[in-house]
C-alpha cells in the first residue's frame, strides 16, 4: 500500500545511502538501484546523459543490454521513489539522458555544500565563531565514509575520495578558525583523532604543532614534527613541505608571534566577567573625527607622540601606553591629537576610539559610563547588553581590547578619576588624553607621559595665517601678520576665528585687523603673556562684527546643554523660521564661532560655549532666556512625541503638552534614525532641566522617550533618564509624572534581568496609580509586574496581576490592555502546563490584536499560540501559527522575536523528522540573536535537540550546558528548564546516570518551586528512567503513573506518551506482560496521532 502522498524526501550520501521520507526509511535494496540513485544525487536537477549513467555502473566492461537494463533500473527506481510517496515525476526522463528533481526534497550533501560556502563567508568577514559553528554543523551530517556501502567502480575510486577529500578540508578549516578564536586546547584531541585517520596530510601536523605550543607543550610541538616527517619519509620518500618546515623552525626559535591566535571577537565569545561581546565584526571602531583642514607646525610635538608607538619586539611589553597632551584652551590639543591619530593609523589596525569628556564645559562633564558606552557601541556590543554598572562596563570594554591594536583619544578631561575607567588593559593600545589640568596624577600613578603643548612658534603661527587668509594677501603685509599673530597669542583658536574674520571682510586689511584688535575696550585689561585675555578679545571683535540676530542666536546657542543642536532646534531656540535660522547658523560658522560638524548639526568649542552663554546671562534678561528655552523644549518634546507614535501609536503614556511644535516624520524609519542622532541630547535636556519652571518639562520627555529607550535597551541612557524624570517628578509634586517615572525604571531593570529592582518599582508604580485613581496606569502596572515575576520564576503571582490587569482593561474598555493582559496570562498558563487554557486566551488575545491593526504585538501572541498548539500535539496547526508569525517578524524586521520564533520552528521540524529544516531554523536564529541571552539560550537548546534526533548526545550535551549557562546568566527560568531535562536526558542516554539523576533533581526541584508542572513532570520521568536502569522498578512505575496523571491533566499528548512508554517499561520489569503492551499500545497511538515521535521505537518493542 503506498504512503500517503506530500511527504519530504530526504537523501543522505555522506556515508551509506539512506532514503527517507516522512520520517519513514525508504528501502532501496538492488545493489545497482542503489549505485544508480547515487550517480542521479551527485547530479540533482541536471540531466545526466545515459552513456554517463553506463559508465558509473558498469565501467569499462557494460553489457550489450546496458542501455535496456538501465532503462528497467529507472522504472523500479521510479517505482520505488512513488509508492514511498513521493510527488510528481521527480525521476524524470529528458532527451539523451535522466534528471533526478530535488524541487520536494533535501540532500545532505547539498547541506553540506551551503553550510561550507556559509562559513567561507563569514570567515571572510572575520566572524571566526559563526565559521566554526556552520562548519560544525557541516561536518555533523556526515554518518561514515561517503557513499559507503556503493559497489560501482565510479562511485568508490573516484566520487568518495573527493566527498571525503572535502570533508577533510571542511574539517581542517573549523580547526583553523578554533585556532584563530585562541581554543587551542579544546581542539587537540580532534586533532589527533584525525591525524590517525589521515596520517599523512601535513596540514593537520602543522595544527597539532601549533596548538600545542599555545598550549606551552613546546616539546611535544618538536615531536609532533618529527612523527610527521618519519611518517611522510617513511611511506613517500618526501621530506615535510616548506609550510611545515618553516612552522618547525619558528617553535624552534620560540617566535613569541606564534603565541598570538588573533582571535577575532563574535557572539559566541566571552568577556572575563561573562558578558556576551558582539559579532559586528565588520564595524572595526573609526571615531576619530575628520582632521582639520589646515594644520601647520607641531613638528617636535608630533615626533614626542611618535615616540609612544612600540618599536621592535616592544609590543608586548608592560602597561597600556599612555600620552598627556596639555595646555590651555585654544592651544590645538585635540588638533593635535585628531591629525596625528589620523597620521598614524596604520598603525592601530583594530580601530581607533575617540571621545569628547566636556571636561570644560559648561554643562556637566561627560560620566566615563556614558563614554563606555559609547565606546561597546562602536565595537557593536548590542545596546541591550551593554552594562548599566561603570565597573562591569570598562571590564567589557578591555575584554574587547585585549589582543588589538587600537588608538583610544580622551578628549578635554577634568581629571585623572576622569579618565581611569576608559583605559584598555592591554600593552598594544595607545591612550591620548587631552586636557587643560597638568593631572599630575596620571604621571606619577599611570606613567603616562606628559606632553606639554605652548603656543604656535610665531612662524608656525603667521604660516597658519597665511594659510587661512591667502598667500598673497599676506605677503602684502608681512608685518602686520606678525602683528596679528601676536594680538592673537599664537594661538590657533584665536587665529582661527580671527582669520575667518577677514575672510569674511575681504576689503579689510591685516594692519586694520590689528588696529581693531588693539582698540577692543576688553582687550586693555589683558595682561602680559595671559593668553586667555588674548582669546577673549578675539571673541569680543567677532561677536561685535556679528548683525543682531546672529548675535542673539549664537548667546542663545549657549542655553542648550547637548553635544550639539540640529537645525530646527535653533530655529525653534530662536524663534524665527527655519530658513533664517540657517542662514544664521551659516553666518556663525563662517566666522568659526560654530562648527557644522555634520550637515545641519553644529557644535560649539567648549570655550565658545562658554563665552555665549556669559554673554546670554550679560545681555539676555530671565524671561528671554527662559522663552527660548521653553520654544527648545517644546520643540523636542513634540518632536519625540510624534516620532515614537510612528512607531508605538499604543504605548501607554501621559499626555503631551508641547504648542503644536516639533518636526513631521515620513516613515517609521525617519522618525527612530531621528531618535538615534538626538539620543544624546534628550538624555543631556533630561538631565539638565533641574529649575522649577522645567520640572515639568523632564519628566513629560522623560516619559515619551520610554518606549524608545524601550525598543533600542540602552541601559545606561534608560536608566539615566528615567531616574532623572523620576526626580524632577518628585521636586514638582506630581504623582503621574512619578508612577509614570517608576514604570519607565521597572522597565529598565526587567530589560537587565534584574526582577528584584524590576518589582520594587511597579510596586511603587501601582500605588501613586491607586492614589491618583488611574485604572489605565493600574492596568498597564498589573502586566509590567506579571512579567517580573513570571520571568523571575514566580508564575503564580504572575498569574494573579495578568488577571487583575485583563479585569481593569475590561471595565475600563481599555482594550490594548485586555489584550496584552489577555496574551500573558495565556504565556503564563502555558508555563503552567494548563495547555487549554492557554491556548483559549492566546485566541482571545489574537483576536483583540487583529482588532487593533497592532501586527508587532500579534506577531507575537500568534506565535506563542503556535508554541501552544506544538506541546498541544497540533503539529500542522502549529506550523501554521509559527510561519505566520515568521513571516510578519520578517518583514517587520523584528530580529529578537523572530529568533524565538524559529526556535519553535526547529523543534516542530525535528518532531517531524525534517533535520535539514531544522538546522535552517536554528542557523536563521543564531544570526539574528546576537546578545539576546534568552533567545541564544533557546537556540542552543533546539541545536541540542536536533543533536539528540541524530544521536549525537555527546554534541547535545555541550549545547544543552550553553543553554543552560546562557539562561542563568540573565535569570530566566524557561530556558533554564529546558536545558536541565536535556542534559539529563543525554546524560541517561550515555549511561552518565549520576549526572543525569543530578541535572534531572535539579530540574525538579526548580520547576516544582516555580509551578512549571511540564517541566516538573519531564525531569519525574527522567528520574523513573533512572530507576528502570537500577532495577527500580516499583518506584519507576509510581512516578511512570504520576508523570501520566500530570501530563495527562495539562493536555501534553508527547509528555503523556513518554509516561506511557516508560510505564511498559516498568511493568515489563515486574512481570506484567499484558498491562505492558497496553501502555505501549497507547503511547502508539499517540505517536501515530502526531505522526511523529518515538513510534519507531515502540513498534520495535511490540514486535510490529
């Protein structure tokens, strides 16, 4: 009788021939046959000629009927594909030859093809982890030599020696990118297992060699050599190659360069203290900024700074070099630093990091957290990972400089505690700190070396002059130019403004320059040699020669306590319209007062900052400077209000008061690159609006920048500005601004895993919500704190605030509530192991999604409904749910949930046999979950899981301990859970019964604490297992019937079958024959049901 049609076929050729379908083996058993579908495989989709086919079977010698015979050996072929099930004519007949179709079917060899050309790719790009793992999963398709088992002369002289051949290359590859992430020791026992199955492929030899001289077993390096050539001398007559040779002279030398894997950094790597670290390996850090268009001079400065570059073998050598660029404002540090960093790049090949502290600023100082972060960032640490504690941070941030070369600029620092944090920890990076302070400190504890930096020689000065102003322009007056440099100080700030001065006055001459520079009222109070006073005066001429409204806005400029400020936002700060700001902003840029640093972003020097807002508070009166602030304010919160209902129209916020103003967005995508470029001066506005008439202003911002900082996690900011809000709502006396403040911050801590904090606050957050008498916030409180606790483990509790919160939602009619209420009690039931129940509120909270035209939140609920009807044992309609949600995640770009998502999606497939499908799954996952703990926790668990379907128990257990590991680290229970009862699963399966009683107790006892009755009820079945194995079989029978109680009770079919399975197997034990085959006979019955399982297994045990 032939199976039912539709199933995926499944050809496997890298060891025996092995034909699947649906799960089920399809017997090709015709010696020939079995060559033939062979000689199609290599082949797919191409026609083969038939006089090929001929040749593979028969060689040399075919028989006059060849062509007759091949032709019935097709039909049988044919046949035997179409009775397993197969589709259409997928062995089909073309002019002059055959073609086998693969449009419904996998190739492991195909597989293995895609994963190999995958991780060429990505060791292209430097991301050696992801290389190793695709190559990993490559070699794991392998089940033996390839076409092990064929007959034909073809197949065995000339086809498996070049599948094993690349085999071997794939193999030879994973270990070059293990080596290259510094697993040196991991890989020699791999190694050595392949050297005796290949004892003569000098490459391995020269891996062998070089691990275990990283090992510091230089001894058994040399050895390793002199194996390799007795064994090439003694079986070929040659001499080792030159690679090998030249590898045997350098550990002879002991080259220090061999110990260096340059192991480039990915996901899959870790900092000393555990933190992920990232696998943007393509965004080496580049931050310095563009260096200054005309720089003269500084030729012994700069050959100082050369002198910190190592030399020689000095590379490795003592603590992190340090230089100390000082001197006063105005005096070209940062020039100085920018043009020789850009000078000397070639030299920090790993990337060049820079940041402007503020030491001097006006505002407060950069926080050297705020820098760290900044820092992850560039070396693309994701935002949600980047600690919140300066401490773990700057630990991260050397982790990541170890074994780089990289050029770290701290721009204009306060003082030596300043700096500290933001050193790396390694000798082959290079620190430049500029400051104005002689941080003697540095000297005396860092040995840093100071580097003092004077005035502008007066040549060096006139030339940059006469740079800015014109050659000839200045050859014209080559006394006054001397004149003016030394008005100037020789300073280039003040050489520079005043340049751009005359720039601007092309019919002024030098000599009148001076004149003006001499008669400034302000500069009679200069004294000697107080080049300070010099800069003023410079200031003051140009502020002078500025018209009205540009004076106005560059005073105005002063009040706004960001890094730097867009062009509506000085319109807005002004007042006046956005063409008129800009040509104003062009006007102070053309005389240097403001630096446009980026089209339409400008900036200040610190010292012009400065020098504006003394003027602001000299000319501007209170009401002026509070009316300007109050339009910039304005102004931002409008803007931030629109540009997050772009993209989160539902977020429950307070409402927003801001006159109408702030900018219009395109697309969801303008409005978050938006949010991104003003991160910084949101935090700054934030943070800075401490007066009473802003009060309310800091916690309103504070408030609708929560789901930004919600959607881009960077912890740092987050908690920064909620805490700010939070106090200015304090000092005003608001309570909404407070419950609103105290939410923002639970969010914060939950998104860091740090329930406790995360409880603490919604608990404050639902009492200022009791006394103000808000059932909304209430609500929206009610499901914060059902996932703390539900995440934290406490599902019960969580249980209790999702009712409560889906309650309020209804009698308020607050609908997005009930339906986020609705969606996580479903989650938190299916957690619970109450299977009908979760799936009844998943439908209800789908349906009040599809309602509200919310495809981001539905995404979601749908694919938790999937997840629902997988442990529900609705396969087909699990897919269903799950690719629907894949396929929304898609297109939404929703990265983290969509690795969740097809974390599902795998285990569906390994369920239904289709491994390939599965692996797809989980690589897809990977990719997009780089940081997400929880999400790569899940991904290892399905690898394991696909591992286990395979056999591989001993690579199911070393993924299951990653999940496991990955799931403690940021405390999530599930995930946990699931990687406990595999590692206990495994473990029994090897025999390891005292590790799998371990992992299978510690299962148990968690998820019986925390009320996950699955779970609890897995690891119960996993122990009487256990007892099986030890002749306990009284006690695996009672544990056997309360597993099937449990499962039974939460609608876990699978869960029910594995109870019934190890039920037979216990009664079996004690004699009872007939209730033996009846459990069976039911656990059948359920396998069958999901056409899926252990039903292989158990037919075998009844004899079917």
């Amino acid at each position: 009788m032939e199976r039912e049609r539709g199933g995926l076929f499944d050809y496997r050729i890298l060891g025996p021939l092995e034909v699947v379908c649906g799960g089920e083996p399809v017997a090709v058993t015709a010696p020939k046959e079995r060559d033939l579908l062979v000689l199609l495989l290599l082949r797919a989709d191409q026609v083969v000629p038939a006089e090929d086919l001929i040749d593979g079977l028969w060689g040399d010698a075919p028989p006059t009927t060849a062509r007759t015979t091949l032709q019935n050996y097709i039909k049988r072929l044919r046949h035997v594909l179409r009775s397993a099930g197969c589709d259409g004519d997928v062995l089909a007949t073309r002019p002059g030859g055959y073609v086998l179709l693969l449009e419904h079917a996998v190739l492991d060899l195909r597989e293995f093809d895609r994963l190999t050309a995958a991780a060429a790719e990505a060791a292209e790009r430097g991301d050696d982890a992801a290389a190793s793992a695709r190559l990993g999963a490559a070699l794991a398709l392998w089940r033996g030599d390839a076409l092990a088992g064929s007959r034909a002369e073809q197949l065995t002289q000339v086809e498996a020696p070049r599948l094993d051949d690349s085999r071997m290359a794939a193999f030879e590859q994973r270990i070059e990118a293990e080596l290259r992430l510094g697993r040196h020791t991991a890989v020699l026992v791999d190694i050595e297992s392949a050297i005796a199955r290949n004892p003569l492929r000098e490459r391995l030899y020269g891996q062998l060699m070089l691990a275990l001289y990283r090992c510091g077993r230089r001894g058994e390096a040399l050895s390793a050599y002199q194996r390799a050539r007795a064994k090439l001398v003694g079986e070929l007559g040659l001499e080792p190659g030159p690679e090998l040779h030249a590898l045997h002279r350098r550990v002879l030398a002991d080259d220090p360069a061999l110990l260096d894997p340059r192991p480039r950094r990915t996901a899959s790597a870790g900092a000393a203290d555990g933190t992920p670290v990232p696998s943007r390996q393509h965004a080496l850090p580049a931050q310095l900024p563009a260096s200054t268009a005309v720089f003269t001079g500084r030729t012994d400065a700069l050959r100082r700074l050369d002198m910190l570059l190592p030399v020689g073998g000095d590379e490795t050598s003592g603590a992190v070099r340090i230089g100390l660029v000082t001197g006063q404002a105005g005096a070209g540090k940062t020039s100085l630093a920018v043009h020789w960093g850009h000078r000397r790049r070639d030299r920090f090949p790993d990337g060049q990091l820079y940041v402007n502290l503020r030491g001097h600023s006006a505002g407060r100082p950069l926080r050297p957290l705020d820098a760290l972060s900044g820092f992850l960032q560039a070396f693309g640490v994701p935002a949600q990972h980047i600690p919140a504690e300066e401490s773990r941070a700057a630990a991260l941030y050397r982790s990541l400089c170890t074994g780089k070369r990289i050029l770290v600029v701290l721009d204009n620092a306060r003082s030596a505690e300043h700096v500290r944090p933001l050193f790396p920890g390694h000798s082959e990076c290079l620190v430049l700190v500029t400051s104005r302070d002689s941080l003697a400190g540095l000297v005396a504890r860092d040995a840093a070396v100071p580097m003092p930096l004077g005035v502008l020689e007066p040549a060096e000065a006139e030339k940059l002059l006469l740079h800015m102003i014109g050659e000839a322009r200045g050859r014209a007056e080559r006394e006054a130019v001397a004149e003016l440099t030394a008005a100037c100080a020789y300073l280039p700030l003040a050489i520079g403004i005043t340049a751009a001065d005359l720039a601007v006055h092309p019919d002024r001459s030098i000599a009148d320059q001076v004149a003006r520079l001499a008669g400034d009222t302000l500069s009679a109070l200069q004294v000697p040699g107080d080049e300070e006073s010099a800069v003023r005066s410079i200031l003051d001429m140009s502020y002078v020669t500025l018209e009205q409204p540009a004076a106005r806005l560059f005073r105005l400029l002063g009040l706004v306590p960001g890094p730097d400020v867009p062009l509506p936002a000085a319109a807005a700060l002004a007042g006046v319209a956005l063409p008129i700001a800009s040509e104003l902003l062009a006007r102070l840029t053309r005389t240097h007062l403001l630096e446009e640093h980026a089209p339409d972003r400008y900036a200040f020097h610190d010292l012009l900052r400065a020098y504006a807002l003394e003027r602001c508070e000299e000319v501007d009166g209170p009401r002026e400077r509070a009316a300007a602030l109050e339009r910039l304010h304005d102004w931002y919160l409008g803007s931030v209000d629109t540009a997050v209902r772009m993209f989160q129209p539902e977020a429950v916020r307070l409402p927003v008061e801001h006159g109408g103003r702030g900018l219009a967005f395109p697309d969801t995508q303008d409005a978050i690159a938006w949010l991104d470029a003003e991160r910084a001066n949101t935090v700054a506005l934030v943070q800075r609006a401490t007066d009473p008439e802003s009060w309310r202003f800091a916690w309103s911002l504070a408030d609708a920048l929560r789901p930004y900082m919600m959607r881009r996690a960077y912890a740092a900011d987050w908690l920064a500005v909620a805490s700010a809000g939070l106090a200015a709502a304090e000092a005003d006396g608001n309570p909404a601004g407070q419950a609103a403040a105290h939410r923002s911050l639970s969010s914060a801590y939950l998104n860091r895993s740090d329930y406790e904090k995360s409880t603490f606050h919604d608990d404050r957050a639902l009492e200022l919500y009791r006394r103000t008498g808000s059932a909304q916030g209430q609500a929206a409180t009610h499901n914060s704190l059902s996932l703390a606790l539900w995440y934290g483990g406490r599902l019960e509790e969580a249980l209790v605030h999702s009712r409560r919160g889906a309650d309020l939602c209804r009698v308020t009619g607050f609908r997005l509530g009930e339906a986020i209420s609705v969606g996580n009690l479903g989650a938190i039931l299916h957690e619970l192991g109450r299977l009908a129940e979760a799936e009844d509120r998943l439908v209800e909270a789908r349906e009040l999604y599809q309602g509200l035209s919310l495809p981001t939140a539905l995404s979601i609920t749908v694919r938790n409904l999937g997840a629902v009807l997988h442990d529900r044992g609705q396969p087909r309609r699990a897919v269903e749910h799950l690719e629907a949600a894949a396929s929304t995640q898609r297109e939404l770009a929703l990265h983290t949930d969509l690795a969740f998502t097809l974390f599902w999606l795998a285990t569906a497939s390994v369920q239904a046999g289709d491994r390939s499908a599965a692996l797809d799954h989980i690589e897809q996952g990977f990719e997009l979950a780089t940081g997400e703990l929880r999400a790569e926790s899940y991904l290892h668990t399905g690898r394991a899981l696909l591992s286990q379907s395979l056999g591989n128990h001993d690579v199911a257990l070393r993924h299951f301990r990653q999940a496991a590991e990955l799931a403690r680290r940021c405390d999530a229970r599930t995930p946990e859970l699931r990687a406990l009862t595999g590692l206990a699963e495994s473990s029994l399966r090897l025999g390891r019964h005292g590790e799998a009683a371990e992992h299978a107790k510690t299962a148990r006892a968690l998820a019986t604490a925390s009320g996950y009755r699955v779970f609890a009820a897995r690891s119960l079945a996993l122990l009487a297992e256990l007892d099986l194995a030890r002749g306990g079989f009284e006690r695996a029978e009672r544990r056997a019937r309360r597993v099937l109680d449990i499962q039974t009770e939460a609608g876990h079919p699978i869960g029910r079958a594995e109870a019934l399975l190890v039920l037979g197997h216990a009664l079996r034990q004690a004699g009872d024959e007939e209730g033996t085959l009846r459990a069976w006979a039911q656990a059948l019955e359920v396998y069958e049901s999901l056409g899926a399982g252990r039903r292989h297994e158990v037919r075998a045990l009844m004899g079917r």
